[in-house]
C-alpha cells in the first residue's frame, strides 16, 4: 500500500483548537459554573424543582427571544438600541385598537407586527444610506418611540396603561400562539411516573410549558440554521467581517442589514404580544433596559461587538445564564440589587474571554 501523502501547505488542526474557535464555549462553560454555583447555594430552595425550572426558562425565554435576532444583527457589525421601546410601543399598538377601537385581538397583533417590521426597516435604511453608526440612529429611535409610545397612550386613554385586553382575547385564534401552555398531557404523564412532583390536591405541580419557551426555542433553531446552513448566514458573517471586500464580491450587504433590523423589531413585537396577552395589559414602560439586557446576553454567548464572529446557540446560553442567576438570587434570598452587579461583571469577563478565544481562533488559522 502506497504511504499516504500529506500536502505540507495544509496545517492540521487539533480539537482543542477547533473546540477554542467556537463562540459558544465561554457561554457553555459560565452556564455549567452557574449551574454547579447555584446547586450548592440553592439546592434545597426550589429552584432546580419542576416549578423552579419553568420559572427561570420563562425568564430566559423572554430574553432570549430577542437575543437570538440580536445576535445576528451584531454578528453583522450594527447594534438596535431601539428594541426595549419597540416592546412599549408594540403593546400599545396591540392594546389600544382593542380596548379603544373594538378591533379583534388578531388584526391588532397583525397591526403592530407590520408597523414595528416598517420601523426596523427604517432604522436599518436610514443606517445604510447616511453612513451614520447604528448606535446613534437606533439611540435616536430609542427616545423618539417611547416618547411615541407615552404621547400616543396619554393622548387615547388618558393613562400610561391600558387594560382589559386579556377578555377580548379568550376566544381570539391567535391568543393561544402567543399565551398559555403546551405539552400538559406530556406534563401529566411526567408527573404520573414520578418526574414531576404533584400538588396537595393531587395535580402536577406545573401544568404545562408556557408557549414563551417554545418561541425562544424555535427563533434560536431558526437563527442558527440561517447562519450555518444558509447563503444568508453567509452574507451575515461577510457583512461584519469585511464590508467593503464583502460588496465588492456581490454580497447585498445593504439588503442584508436592513434585513436583520427587520428581525429584531419583530422579535420585539413578539416579546410584547407574549406579554400582552399573557398579562392582559399594555404599559409604556414595559421594555425598559431589555436592548441592553439583550447585547449582554449576546456578548456573554460569544459574540463580538465588532461583529464577523459569534453565533444564536450562544446567545441561548447567555439568556439562560441570566435567566438562572435573576431566579437563582431571588430563590438564595441574596438582595436583588446585587443581580445587576453580577451581570455587568460577566459580561466585561465575556469580551476579555471572547478576545482571547478569537485571537487564539486566529492564530490557528
């Protein structure tokens, strides 16, 4: 048998290196510290019961809905700062033509989907025609909505909040997409051979898996197959990467980023449909902080805040990290002030281990 012959141009490269070059592995390991942290701290509090475990997945979820299109979007080199405002201004979009208008619950969803998709558009033109950084543009749109959001709510109800929607929506079909729980027989079944506890009375302790779980779950899988199976994945990378070389090779970077506004000013329409309906209420100042809430769950999962490198998988475990350390600090009893400390301190730790990952990343190339 002929020896095999190896091209000496083509450098091998060992696991260890491949495993240093993907950007989920900070956000994997600081989710099992966290994990193993709070098992010491609060195993015997609730918190890794049934109940417990839906509680900060529910909490996650909420995050992670807009950190998956987040991440996207700053994997192609811009940041939305809008996104919390987007969420005040979507709920009153849902609220108001229903409580006020007598519109049904499903032309008012479908309503502030369109007009928040419009708003992301505009943000993401207005970023790829003036040249302007999308910090200033989408800080801009920032106030400029939520001073909408409260201007418009004050001006029809009088008040900065509107109610009554959960009856209007009972019997809407497109109340149980974004409220409720699914899989309650799987839940009962579960609770039937010992996996979940049960109640006093007899009933599992939870009733089902609240449907924001499901969301969360399924824009993640979505997210990550546009970047890894998709030519878009592709222009996402190129668009952050390098994008003057990334046009002059046919990539429609503009399309692209004005694309991925698009998806984060949905996802935050989703976040406030979620609330909304689940809630039975509109406030203008629900979404406050969650665009910088999102950025660091990005950041922690791996991502640049230079762009070109980062992934959705990652941003899941930075808002699951988050979504444990808010719960695991209220089941612990530790003073909740403290909950804010700890998250700017990970995510500062996440870009100097993120830096040393790309440049090692780098070096092995």
């Amino acid at each position: 048998m002929a020896a095999e012959i190896r091209d000496e141009r083509v450098r091998s490269v060992s696991r260890l290196s491949r495993l240093l070059s993907r950007p989920e592995l900070g956000a994997a390991a600081g989710t099992v510290l966290v994990f193993v942290f709070f098992a010491i701290t609060a195993g015997n509090t609730g918190l890794f019961s049934a109940k417990g475990i839906i509680n900060f997945l529910e909490v996650s979820a909420q995050l992670g809905i807009l950190a998956a299109p987040v991440a996207l979007l700053m994997i192609a080199g811009e940041f939305d700062l809008s996104v919390g405002s987007m969420i005040g201004f979507a709920g009153i979009l849902i609220a108001i033509p229903s409580v006020f208008w007598g519109w049904p619950i499903w032309l008012s969803l479908l309503f502030s989907f369109a007009v928040c998709g419009g708003i992301g558009a505009l943000n993401g033109l207005a970023v790829v025609r003036t040249g302007l950084p999308s910090f200033i543009v989408t800080l801009g749109s920032l106030f400029m909505l939520r001073g909408l959001t409260l201007g418009l709510t004050r001006g029809i109800s009088g008040r900065t909040q509107v109610s009554g929607v959960h009856e209007l929506a009972l019997h809407d079909p497109l109340n149980s997409l974004f409220s409720g729980q699914v899989f309650s027989g799987l839940i009962a079944w579960l609770s039937d051979i010992g996996l979940v506890g049960k109640r006093a009375d007899g009933l599992p302790s939870i009733s089902g898996i609240p449907v924001s779980i499901v969301w969360w779950i399924v824009l993640t899988l979505v997210c990550t197959w546009l970047l890894t199976r998709s030519r878009f994945g592709n222009w996402i990378f190129a668009a952050g990467g390098e994008a003057n070389a990334a046009r002059n090779l046919g990539v429609p970077v503009a399309r692209t980023k004005i694309t991925l506004f698009v998806m984060t000013a949905m996802a935050a329409a989703l976040f406030a449909a979620i609330q909304v309906l689940v809630t039975g209420s509109a406030d203008t100042l629900r979404g406050t902080q969650k665009e910088f809430e999102a950025i660091i769950a990005v950041v922690i999962g791996g991502t640049l805040l230079t762009g070109g490198y980062g992934s959705a998988i990652g941003a899941m475990f930075g808002a699951l990290i988050f979504g444990v350390v808010q719960m695991g600090i209220f089941y612990t009893g530790i003073d909740t002030d403290w909950f804010k400390l700890f998250m700017g301190a990970m995510m500062v730790i996440a870009v100097l281990f993120n830096s040393y990952v790309r440049n090692r990343a780098m070096r092995s190339r």
